[in-house]
C-alpha cells in the first residue's frame, strides 16, 4: 500500500466548486454530452467513457432525472454544443505545479481566461508538460467512513479483490485507486458490495507536494484555485499544493 493519501489536501480546494452545486452539475454535463459524442452513443454499457462520468455525476449526488435529461440531449437533436477538451498547465505561487483541464466551445476565450487566472494571482501559464510529468492519472474512489461504519481491512481486501491498484485509509474516508481502465469495473464491483462514493473519478495524482511558507503565497493559491473554480470552461485544477 503506498504512503499518507492527500485526497482531503486536494479536495479541500475544490469546496468551492462542490459548494455551488448548480454549477458542479453544469459542469458534469459537459462532460457527459462530450462523453456521448466522442465515446461511442448515450449507454454507458457500450460507452466506458460516459460510465464513468455517471459514477461521478452519482457521488456529486446529481439526480438521476438530470442524468437522464442530458442523455437525451446529448444524443438528440438538441445536443449541438460543440465542446472540446483542452487541458493547461503552469504554476501557482511558489512554484506550485497546477494542471487546468477545461472543456469549450472557445479555445481562443478560454486559454486567455485561464492565462489571467495564473497571471492575476503571481502564476505563470506553461507549456505542454511542463508538470504533468510530476501527475499521473489514476482513477479515485472515496467511500465515507465519517461514523466508522466500515473495517478498514475488510474494506481494503473488498477494493483489492475488486482490482484496485491501491488503497489509502484515512481518519473520516477511504481512498480507492485504480488504474484508469480498471476504474468502471472497481467502481461497480464496490457498489454492489453496498458502498457509497462521496467522489469518485479519474484525477491526475501528484507524486510529489509542496509546501508554501508565505502568507501572501497561502492567500494567492487560494483566491487562484476559487478563480478557476468559478470559470465556467474548468471542468477540474489539480495541484501538487501540500496544505498540511
């Protein structure tokens, strides 16, 4: 099993997002109907990439009829938005390495908006690869264990039988890794074994974190990532920031 999980370090910046919960259905959306578009038709069963946008939209707690809604959409006549993904990278204030995934219909608004995030807040905007080799992508199921409902071991040997790749426990949840092929069967292998996602995706996992020593630099990571959450192209930021 590998070292202290930093799910909580990551997914703490993204309260604000899972905050808004109009906009984080929004923006679920999107990747659904890209899903639909680019992966193969509106059944999950025949289209892995839109199975796991629907395990995601699930622990986001977004309703079903909305599921169902944007499935119509996207494989009706009204599905025409004509979104694409494009993913930045660069680096925030000290130095921190942050990988910026959006889906638009403007790449031209987009990268500017996404410059002047990194711009306004002391970060500077990079070139392809210029992190990602410090990520790799990995598909990540939390279950909740806030009232310690579960035993750590049975639900390691469960997610391990199910064909995780790595297991993290941590005081309040569970940290479920696979890789990302293996995500949808893990995924529906614990589901059926009655767990619950409180998230559940594919993510860019740093493999290494930096601390930031200034206030100034603290102050301006935050107001960076609240920024990129509030865009409407960012679909997901990922970061090596450790905030412990």
């Amino acid at each position: 099993m590998s070292g202290h999980s930093k799910w909580h370090n990551i997914q703490k910046t993204k309260g604000a997002q899972d905050a808004k919960r109009a906009s984080a259905f929004t923006k679920i959306s999107k990747e659904m109907i890209v899903a639909v578009k680019e992966g193969g038709g509106a059944d999950p069963a025949n289209n892995s990439r839109l199975a796991t946008v629907i395990t995601k939209a699930k622990a986001a707690n977004m309703p079903n009829d909305n599921i169902k809604r944007v499935l119509e959409k996207a494989s009706g006549a009204a599905g025409t938005d004509n979104f694409e993904s494009i993913t930045y990278e660069g680096y925030g204030p000290g130095g921190v390495a942050v990988i910026v995934e959006a889906m638009t219909d403007s790449r031209n608004r987009t990268a500017a908006n996404v410059r002047h995030h990194f711009d306004k807040y002391g970060g500077k905007m990079g070139a392809s690869g210029c992190v990602s080799w410090n990520f790799s992508r990995k598909g990540v199921l939390v279950i909740d264990n806030e009232e310690g409902d579960f035993d750590e071991d049975a639900v390691m040997m469960d997610a391990l039988e199910a064909g995780a790749a790595d297991f993290l426990p941590e005081e309040e949840c569970f940290e479920v890794r696979t890789e990302p092929d293996d995500f949808n069967a893990v995924a529906d292998a614990l589901s059926a074994k009655g767990y619950a996602f409180i998230s559940a995706q594919i993510e860019m996992v740093p493999g290494e974190y930096k601390k930031l020593d200034t206030a100034e630099e603290l102050a301006n990571m935050e107001k960076m990532l609240d920024i990129f959450d509030d865009d409407d192209d960012v679909q997901n930021i990922w970061h090596n920031w450790d905030r412990d």
